[in-house]
C-alpha cells in the first residue's frame, strides 16, 4: 500500500512540475496601432474576426536607430486572420497559431535575422498554420497588427 500511495504521489508531482503553468499567464489582446509595451512572455490573442486567409510572406529589417527588429507576416487577406500565441522566455520561443490560414507555396528565404535563430511553419490542415520562432537570447516583443492588406507585426529587442 505504501508502495502505490508513492507511486501515485510521485507521477502528480512529475507531472505538475514539467507542464507549462498558462492559467498563471496574463492574457494580452493585442492591438492596430503600435503601442511600445513590449513583453517576454505571457499569451496573446487579436480577437479578430474568423476569416480565410493565406500567409503571403514573412520579411525583416533591423535598424540600430530604433534599436529593434521588425519582423512583418503579410497577408492575402485585408485583415489579419485569427491570432493566437505564447512567448516563452524561459525555451526563447514565440509561439504563433493562425486560424483558417493556408501557407504560400512560395514563401521566401527568411535570411539572418538579429535576433532570430530559426522560424519553422506547421500547416496542421488546410485552415490552421502553426509557427514556431526560436531567438537566439531572450527577448522583449511588441506585437501589433495592420489592415488592408493585413499584416502581423513583431518589434523585437
């Protein structure tokens, strides 16, 4: 008996201490303007509206002057679709999930980025594209978004 009671205990205790704890994240609904808050965790969401759409492109810039990197989603559509994601200070990862999205057949080389290590996209199914962006140290991200076409905006520093 004694035996199972630990055996039970300890497979809670692995378990809890090796899941990602997101009820305990604040929830960020990100906006169409620039706002300058820039964060390194935490989830966030547009709420916006459940339209198909097609990832057309991902492009970057970085200028010293500002001191961040811009990296820019453009879109068919004239809204951006459905957003969904997580960023993770502690594995340095964005976590994007775009809705009702397909991916372009001829998206672009991404080049080197600053801060970026890799980006790697998971078309799930025909409607839903996960993206998965490693940095190459922690980061802070201000994302917004714009509007005919749409775009997704990530300011990195």
């Amino acid at each position: 008996m004694r035996k199972w009671i630990f055996s039970v205990l300890f497979l809670f205790l692995t378990f809890n201490s090796f899941s990602q704890d997101l009820m305990g994240e604040r929830i960020r609904r990100i906006s169409s303007t620039k706002k300058s808050v820039y964060f390194d965790s935490g989830i966030f969401h547009n709420g916006g509206p459940k339209i198909k759409s097609g990832l057309k492109a991902v492009r970057h810039s970085y200028v010293e002057k500002r001191g961040y990197e811009r990296v820019v989603f453009d879109f068919i559509s004239a809204d951006v679709p459905r957003v969904y994601g997580n960023i993770s200070s502690g594995e340095k990862k964005l976590y994007i999930d775009l809705f009702d999205t397909s991916m372009g057949s001829n998206l672009g080389s991404f080049g080197k980025s600053k801060y970026i290590d890799e980006i790697k996209f998971f078309p799930i199914s025909k409607d839903s594209l996960s993206i998965e962006i490693t940095f190459n140290k922690v980061v802070n991200v201000d994302i917004f978004y714009l509007k005919s076409p749409g775009r997704l905006v990530f300011d990195i520093k």
